[in-house]
C-alpha cells in the first residue's frame, strides 16, 4: 500500500481524520457502519491511479473526534463534513463522491444539498427505509434495536439488528465463512470500538432519514445505485432497488453482499472505476416510477 498524507480538518464541534492518496480529479470516500478511512485500504490506492482520493473517518468514529461525545448526530451534518472536505481538497471544482451504506446516506444528501459540488455519486446499499412502503415496520426494527441497547446491552442489540437486516424468511444458518485480507482483519478491533456509537447514534438518526426524493428525481443523471450481488431482499438492498425503479435508472451490482467492498475489494474497485467513467442510463419513460428497474452486472441467479 502507498503511505496516503494524513491531515486533521476542523468541523463543526469535531475534529476530522482523513487521508489523501493519488493525483487528479477529487475521489471522495465516504465510509459506513462502523468503519473509517481504513474500510477503503484495499481499494484506495488502485483508485489512486486516476483520482486524488480522499478518506477519512466520520465525525465519532475511530479518529475524528467529538468536542461533545454524548452529541446527536445528523445526516446533514455528516455531510457538511463531506462538503468541507471536498472545498479543502478541491475547491470550486466537483468531486467524483461513493458512499457505502450509511456513508451513502450522507453522500445521497450532499448531492441533493450541494448539486453542484458533486460531479457523480455512486451510492451502495443506502440503508434508506423510509422510502419503502414498510417504513413502518422498520421503524419499529430501530425502536426495538434501541430498547435492547438500553436493557441488555450491545451484543444482544447487534443480534436484533442484524436479525432485521436479513431478508424475509431467510433462515438462522450462517452464511460460509470468508477469508478476510490481512488489512481487514486488522482493523476489526477498531470497528468493535466504533460499534456502541454506531448502534446508539448512527443507526437511529439515519435510518429515520427520508430523502428528497422529487430532487433525487431531477438530479438522476448524477446518481448510481448500486447493490451487492449476494444481498438480493436484505433490507439494505431495498431502498437502492426501490429508488432505482421510482427514478428510472440503472440498478448495479457489485460483488459480495452488504460489505463486499471488504469481502471482494479487487473487484468491487474496479467496477467502481467503471461506474464513475460511463454516464448512469436514466430512462425516458414520462413516469419513471412504473419503468423497470434497469439491471446491468448480471444480478444473482433466483435460488
């Protein structure tokens, strides 16, 4: 891996963390769930080869740190940070933007706030419920999630949590196990330190976030959805899906599931490169919301 240069940024009532890498056009990263800059280690410095990539841990997690730790976080303000980042490191000029999970809820609104400083958001797996006609049953999921953290603790919590992300009569058996490169196994201490903020405030405040959707609408050559091959009918698979039907544009998939930026980091950088060179399709229906949902990647075979 190449040394990237390290900075710190001062936001609002945080301080960030972030690492640059590369030359060229501005590439910015942003993490999700529990991760920080070193989620993108195996995929930064291929990136790097076209880009000047930009990663950093988000306010709370890891590195960044809060004046206030006990503070309400916000999707708005996750993604001031962004937009601070990307005036440091390319002022006046806009940036190539990908977001994973919840990082791309917090880019998804950096695009319909700042349009113009977003050249094109590749946007994986939004865990953006309230979108779906379910919303309600998931609001519930975050309000169960967060009475167990209280009563119980953080591992019964992550169980009721990650029992609500499967999808719909998916069974209890775990999944093959799969062997994880050395970086990512390295930082798993990090991410289980990161794991109690994570729970406690991120989960709640973005998946209780509801996009602009009619500005999502008139901004959809900007944006790729993108899924993992392996995640079809999870919860975090769903929003993107939806989203690409109402808006009339392409549904991508990447390889792996959920985290198959971690699990498949070759592949998922390149596609990603792919993805950022060629213009989103968005269909010419009069109303989007009854196209279908166009796939490109060949999604996964019905078992």
């Amino acid at each position: 891996m190449t040394d990237p240069t390290i900075g710190s940024l001062r936001a609002n009532a945080a301080t960030l963390h972030y690492e640059v890498r590369g030359q060229g056009p501005l590439l910015l990263l942003i993490p999700g769930g529990a991760g920080g800059a070193a989620s993108f280690d195996g995929i930064a410095d291929d990136l790097a080869a076209e880009y000047t990539v930009a990663t950093y841990d988000p306010r709370g997690m890891s590195r960044s740190t809060l004046d206030d730790p006990e503070a309400v976080q916000r999707v708005a303000e996750h993604a001031d940070d962004a937009l601070r980042l990307m005036d440091l490191l390319s002022p006046g000029e806009p940036a190539r933007v990908f977001g994973s999970s919840s990082g791309a809820i917090t880019a998804v609104h950096l695009l319909t706030a700042h349009p113009e400083r977003v050249e094109r958001l590749v946007a994986h797996e939004p865990p953006l419920v309230e979108v779906l006609p379910d919303a309600p049953g998931h609001r519930a999921l975050i309000a169960r999630v967060q009475e167990t953290l209280r009563s119980e603790g953080l591992m019964p919590a992550m169980a009721v949590f990650a029992a609500g992300m499967k999808k719909d009569g998916d069974t209890a058996e775990p999944k093959a196990e799969v062997e994880l490169p050395p970086q990512a196994a390295a930082r798993a201490e990090r991410t289980m330190a990161n794991l109690p903020y994570f729970l406690g405030r991120i989960v709640p405040s973005f998946m209780s976030y509801a996009p602009d959707i009619h500005r999502l609408e008139a901004l959809s050559d900007r944006l790729v959805l993108a899924c993992g091959q392996e995640s079809r009918g999870e919860l975090p698979y769903r929003p993107a899906a939806f989203l690409a039907e109402r808006l009339g544009t392409e549904l991508r998939y990447f390889p792996g599931g959920h985290t198959g930026l971690t699990t498949h980091p070759a592949e998922f950088g390149e596609l990603l490169l792919k993805a950022f060179r060629v213009r989103p399709h968005v269909s010419t229906r009069v109303d989007a919301r009854k196209s279908p949902v166009r796939e490109v990647l060949a999604p996964p075979a019905a078992s």
